[in-house]
C-alpha cells in the first residue's frame, strides 16, 4: 500500500511532523466548514470566513501560507545547491499564490467568456469553459518551462520532477475536474455544496502534501532521497 510505502521510504522526523500538523489543520478546518455550513444553514449565525469555500476566509488564507512556504523552500532550495534546476517550480508556486489571492482564473474566465463569445454547454457556464480555457493556456506555457528545465535537469532532477508532477496532478483534480463536475450540480443544493467541499478540501490536502514534499527536499540529502513514482512502476518479478 502507498501508506506503507511512504513510511518505509519518506519518513523523517521534521517533514514527517510537519505533514501531520498540516493534515490535522486541514481537517479541522474542513469540520469547521461543515459545522459552519448548519449553522447557517438552520440561522444559527454567520460564520462564513471557516468555509474553505470562502473567498478571503481563514482557510483559503492557509491554503496562501502553504504556497507562500512551497516559494521559501524552493528559493532556500535553489540557494543551497546554487542551480536553478527547481526555479519553474518557484514561479509556478508563486504564479498560483498571486491567482487565488486576486481571483486570476475567475476574472480571465470571464474574459475569454466574453472575447470569444462562449456560449454554456453540458451544463457549464460561459464562465466556466472561459477558465478552462484559461487553465489550458497557462498549462502549455508553465508545462513547456517544466519541460525545458527537466530535460536539461540530472537524474535526480528527472526524478524529483516526476513526483512533485504526481503531487500537482492530485492538486489540479480537485482545483480544474472536481471544480467543472462541481458546476454541473449547480442547482442541486445539497451535490453542490458537498462537491464544493470535496473540491476545496481536496485542494488543501493536496496542497499539504506538496508543503511536505518540497520540506522533504530541503531536508534530506540526495543520496539518502527516495522517489515516489517508483511506487507506481510494474514491479518486476524474480526469477527462482
């Protein structure tokens, strides 16, 4: 199992410890939000700044503080080895901090809404395909960075490139496809506020991980380094 895997390869004190508190933030922060969603529900009070889905509440400003982290580590990262194989990662992290603050991919969503006049299909919105369009745009360009620098990258940089991709793609399920399928349930009360959770909750956790990852780096030697994408290789089996 990749539980066993992680504690058999990844386990160190500091990122492992750090990983924890992060994970038990996200959870606590993720009953807030069901705990706040019946308050409101029954007018019991407002408490709208503890839903992760909350633009500008006290989750989304952790979810700034974990990318704000990724971008130190790199940059601490990228100081200590004195190689800029890791800076596509750095702008990335930075990228994707300064599009969630200033709500980036909602406002060009609309833009490319109304620029190319797209019009609502399979039950999303103009708005909607404008994001995607948006997200489809900014991934060509952040993958054709990604792709340089792994190309020139060493072995170690390959590999260590394969996981935080493994990570990000996690992180990019919930933030693009769980966020269109979201959408679709957008008169449906009770599936859109459930798959709204999923969705942000779903982005925090991922976003942990990758806190985590990237702490894993900075703190363990590269000969001492194991590689998560090796977990997902067909085993090979031995000859008797």
């Amino acid at each position: 199992m990749i539980v066993q895997y992680l504690k058999q390869n990844f386990h160190r004190d500091k990122p492992t410890r750090l990983l924890k508190i992060l994970l038990i933030l996200d959870l606590l922060f993720i009953i807030g939000h069901i705990a706040s969603a019946l308050l409101w529900y029954f007018e019991m009070g407002e408490f709208s700044n503890f839903l992760v889905t909350q633009d500008g509440g006290y989750p989304e400003i952790f979810q700034y503080l974990k990318y704000l982290a990724i971008v130190l580590l790199v940059a601490m990262y990228i100081a200590e080895i004195k190689k800029f194989d890791y800076l596509p990662w750095l702008v990335l992290f930075f990228f994707l901090f300064v599009d969630d603050a200033f709500l980036l991919h909602e406002r060009s969503g609309r833009f490319f809404a109304e620029t190319f006049g797209l019009k609502p299909v399979l039950g999303l919105r103009a708005a909607d395909l404008g994001e995607l369009a948006y997200a489809a745009l900014m991934g060509i360009i952040t993958l054709g960075l990604l792709l340089w620098f792994y190309l020139k990258g060493s072995k170690v940089v390959k590999n260590t490139f394969l996981d935080i991709f493994i990570l990000f793609s996690i992180l990019l399920f919930f933030a693009i496809g769980v966020d269109m399928i979201h959408q679709v349930f957008e008169e449906n009360y009770i599936a859109y506020a459930l798959i709204a959770l999923i969705e942000d909750g779903g982005e925090m956790i991922a976003l942990s991980f990758l806190v985590w990852y990237f702490y894993f780096i900075v703190s363990v030697p590269t000969a001492e380094r194991k590689f998560l994408y090796t977990y997902f290789l067909p085993k090979r089996k031995h000859k008797s």
